[in-house]
C-alpha cells in the first residue's frame, strides 16, 4: 500500500499486508491495528503516531513535529528483530513500551538539546551523555524475539516509557 498527498491527513486503521508507504507534508499520520512486514511514514511540520500496529521493520520521519509510538498492546507474534528507525527535529520521539510481554531492546538514541531518558530499570549502558545514550536490556542478547530503537531528534526529547501515567 502506498498513500501519498500534500496538506492532507492520512488515518490507516486495521490494514494488513506486505509492505506500507505513507507520504504526506503539513498534516498529520495516524496509524492504528496496522500489520505489515515494512512500514515508512514520512511527514513535515506534523505528528506522527502509530498504535497497536505490528511492523518488523519501521521507518518514521518527520521535522518540527513529535513521533508517538503506543506498543502497549503490540503482539510479538513473529520471532526475530523488530527495528523502528525514528527521525525527527523541535520535537519529541515518545514510546509506550509492551506491557503484556517482556521484549527485549537496544536504543541508539541521540538528540542536540534534550535528553535521551528510559525508565527501564535493568539496562546495560554502553555510552551515555546528556544528549546520548546506546543501551540494551539484560536479556538482549539471549532472546530470540528483541526491539532495535534508532532514534535522532534535535530540541526534543527521546522518552522510552512503560505506562501512560509519569
């Protein structure tokens, strides 16, 4: 499925199949029960927040505008990695961990002027500074089903989070 348009919103709600492009500019990409091998979502000066969707392989951009990821309720059904590429400038990349499964990640996150902050408590750090920070679970290495986070904002934060409520 491909989905590309100038200054109008794109909503994808319960779609399945191969392979996911959606392209918009000035308006806003929502996805929800969404199940794909490949997913890329690109916007400009507008959010982009994907919930309850399923994707090995992610790719999400946007400038002056915040990346929302929801896996709280996300299934791992299928073993092996599951890489999310996020890009963003002047905003924030939050993400909602699983909250029925343990899965085990990796974050690689960088931002210019903000801070790279989880609240996973059981993370080996193998570098770390105020803006910088490349870590994984414990359990990374041994599990067979594991998340990948590449994520890059300037004037943002990058937030991993296990619940709603801070």
């Amino acid at each position: 499925l491909t989905g590309i348009t100038k200054n109008s919103h794109i909503n994808l709600i319960k779609y399945g199949g191969a392979r996911v492009e959606l392209v918009t500019t000035n308006a806003r990409i929502f996805v929800k029960d969404a199940t794909a091998k490949e997913a890329e979502f690109r916007t400009t000066n507008a959010d982009i927040l994907v919930q309850n969707s399923h994707f090995m392989k992610q790719s999400l951009e946007t400038k002056n505008a915040q990346i929302t990821l929801d896996l709280m309720s996300q299934a791992f059904f299928e073993k092996g990695h599951y890489e999310i590429d996020g890009r963003t400038t002047n905003a924030n990349i939050e993400v909602l961990l699983p909250e029925g499964e343990e899965v085990p990640f990796r974050i690689n996150g960088s931002t210019k002027r903000g801070n790279v902050v989880t609240q996973e408590a059981n993370l080996v750090v193998n570098a770390r500074d105020r803006g910088y920070l490349v870590a994984e679970s414990k359990a990374f290495n041994s599990s067979n089903k594991k998340m990948i986070f590449n994520f890059q904002t300037t004037n943002g934060d990058i937030i991993l989070k296990e619940t709603f409520f801070d």
